[in-house]
C-alpha cells in the first residue's frame, strides 16, 4: 500500500533582517557558492535554518505526533505540508484531499457566515454541494454552534471558531487531517470530543498528523510520533519512547546560556541576561524533580551587559500545554543602578505551593517595573516535575496557591 504522506530530505532556510540592496548583494553570493564561483564555503549567518531534512512517511489510517520544543521547526513543517509555504529544497507528496487546522480561523472568509464558509470549506475538499449538504448536520451538531450558523464567523469567539473549523475538517472526510496546537483554545470536554473523533475517523482510513504540547493527548491518539530539535528529526518511533526522549532532552538541556543564543524560546534587548539557573530542593541539591508541597529554590546568575536603573525578575509557571499560567512569581532583585558587566546572584524561593502531579514548563523573564524585556526564556529549561507523595488526596484544592521569597546573594 502506498504511503499516503512522503516527506523527501525537506529544508527550509529564512532570511533574518529587513531586505534592501545588501539582501540583493546575498542572493548573488548564494547564487556563486552553489555554482562553486565562491572561496567560502561557510554558511551565512543572516539565515535561519528551520528544518534541516526531514524525511518520514505516514501511512492511511495512520495518526503520526510531532513533539519538540518550541522552535524545533513542527509549526514550519505543517505549513509546508499544507502548502502554505514552498521547502527550500526536498519535496513532500501528499496523496488524496487534505485537511488543515493550524489557527484559529484556518480556511474561513470572517464576512461569511458559518453556514457559508461550511460550504466554502466543502468545496475546496473538492466536494458536490449535496456531499456537503450531507454532513452539514452533523457539523453545526459537533460543533454547537446552531444559534449562530447565519452570523459572520468574524463575531465568532476563539473558541466558536475552533470548534466549527475542527468539525468541517472530521466531517467533511479528507484524506489527510493536519491539527496543529489549535485544539488547546477549546476548552477540556471538547478537546476530549476531538480526540474521541479523530480516532474514529483514523480508524476509517483517514491519517492524521498532530502537533501538541499535551503529551498525554499526543499518547492517547498517536501510536508512532516524531521528536524535532532544531529542525532535524533526533528520534522516530514508538510514542513512548519518543516522549521519554523528549523529556530526557528537556533535563539534559544546559542551565548555561551563550550570549549569542538565537531562537524562538529566547528574546529580549539583552541589556541584562539569564547566565545560569539551577532548580534546587531545601538541601542544596540540584534537580527539577520535587514531591508535592515541597519547596523549590530557582537559583539564578544574570550578567549585565549595559547599565541599567533596575531589576525585575517573573517566573511562570504553567500547565503542560503551555495555554494558562499557574503560578506567577514576581520580585524586584533590585531598584538601584546595576552598572554593566556585572554578575547578580539570587534564589528565588517557592515556600509554599500545591501543585499536583505533572510536569509544568517554566518561563523565565528579567526585565524592569515598566515592562522592558531584558532577557526571556520560554520554556527553554528543563520543565519542572511535582511527583505524587503516598497521602495524596484528589479532594484537595484545585485552586493553585503560592507564597514565595527572594534572597539576593551578590550583585
């Protein structure tokens, strides 16, 4: 049988900065180096490889998870596949009609009314008007949206838009179902309804590449995925063990940061950046793995590189789909004149919580009182793990609480 999705050696390189006359200038430089009319064979470092050749196959009836994290490149891979953006080179052959659903409002026109962009979206799925028609019931149904299927989805909400571009795309019987992070918007019995229908309709014959941050999600549909980093395929097989690689890269990730550092988890002026952080428990030690109700240390080194009039560091800590903040941790490390070069050591403490078991993705923000980004670092550690202690009780409150403090070491 063949592959319904052949992905080839695909690239795909961005130009970083404005264009003008010294882009053009570049463009005759790559143009001699690929003809070997050029000494130097370096690569230019005003491009950014998103994906450095990829190469799977997906076969009908199949649900493949991409997992990575952000800025491995599986955001630039689905839109390549939805031909939304051309490879810089490889090719990727997609056998039979396909099915995107990358963002909120993939595929509508917002001044056409939900009943007409059903019908929009049939359409370009190659469907008759009495196909659609068939399974247009079933759509507004799914996605609950019956009172307002004759209002222009523009007055549609985030989620009102999700749930019908979900259903358009489950109903309307593609061949290919492409769903990006997008389901995360919707809220938990919908996102468990999505779940139940895409593996109905994988069971069909219908194959499915999902994206998500929810690794449970992810184990639940998926039973081969794929792990990205830096745009390259590192594993490919069984989901279990693709996730435990992913974790196990996650904590072998370096706590120490070059000052060059470029990706789409790190941005800021760089007035004052990260250098070190460490997670450590009541001991000393070092480790990202914590019983429930223990207190965690984040010790943390920033290097100033310009002087600056203070000093505000915010840590988030989130839930595992990186859609809501659980605990905010806000503290000014200092309100007077840090002069550059220098090095501040801090902890901040986190006395008191009641995480429940999982692992939850930190961000890490300096910056000043008005909002002027320094540094930050979006998921870019470790995650932090909470374990389950042998008196856990599920009655406990839901609503996460928090009491934390800071100690500033040297500056």
């Amino acid at each position: 049988m063949e592959p319904r999705i052949e992905v080839d050696c695909i690239s795909k390189t961005y130009r970083l900065g404005s264009l003008g006359f010294g882009s053009f200038l570049n463009d005759l430089r790559s143009v001699a180096k690929k003809f070997r009319l050029s000494g130097n064979p370096e690569k230019d470092s005003n491009y950014f490889e998103a994906l450095n050749e990829v190469s799977f196959q997906v076969s009908p009836g199949e649900a493949l998870g991409i997992i990575g994290h952000n800025g491995a490149g599986k955001s630039t891979l689905l839109k390549i596949l939805s031909r939304i953006t051309e490879p810089s080179s490889g090719k990727a052959i997609l056998r039979g009609k396909v099915a995107s659903l990358l963002e909120v409002g993939t595929g509508f026109h917002p001044d056409m009314t939900g009943r007409e962009n059903i019908f929009l979206n049939g359409t370009f799925l190659g469907l008759s008007k009495a196909e659609i028609k068939e399974s247009f019931d079933s759509i507004v149904e799914f996605a609950h949206v019956e009172q307002f299927i004759d209002t222009p989805v523009k007055r549609y909400s985030s989620g009102m838009f999700v749930r019908l571009a979900f259903a358009v795309a489950a109903h309307l019987n593609p061949d290919i179902l492409i769903v990006d992070e997008v389901l995360a918007v919707g809220d938990l019995a919908f996102q468990k309804k999505c779940m139940q229908k895409m593996q109905q309709v994988s069971e069909s014959g219908m194959s499915i590449l999902f994206v998500s941050h929810n690794l449970q999600m992810i184990k639940k549909l998926c039973q081969r995925s794929i792990l990205l980093e830096k745009g390259q395929i590192v594993k490919i097989g069984k989901t279990s063990d693709v996730i435990s690689s992913y974790m196990r890269s996650k904590e072998q990730l370096s706590l120490k940061f070059d000052a060059d550092y470029r990706s789409e988890r790190r941005r800021g002026v760089g007035f004052a950046r990260f250098n070190q952080i460490s997670y450590h428990d009541c001991e000393g030690n070092a480790r990202s793995k914590f019983k429930m109700n223990e207190k965690i240390t984040f010790c943390i080194e920033i290097i100033t590189t310009e002087k600056i009039a203070s000093l505000r560091i915010l840590i988030l800590i989130r839930n595992e789909s990186q859609q809501d903040n659980i605990i905010s941790l806000e503290h000014d490390a200092c309100d007077s004149e840090i002069l550059g070069g220098k090095k501040v050591n801090l902890k901040i403490n986190l006395d008191q919580h009641n995480l429940m078991p999982g692992s939850y993705p930190i961000y890490f923000w300096a910056g000043t009182a008005d909002h002027l980004h320094f540094d930050v670092l979006d998921d870019l550690l470790p995650p932090l793990q909470i374990s389950e202690e042998n008196n856990y009780s599920k009655t406990q409150n839901s609503l996460c609480q928090s009491k934390s403090s800071i100690e500033l070491i040297t500056s």
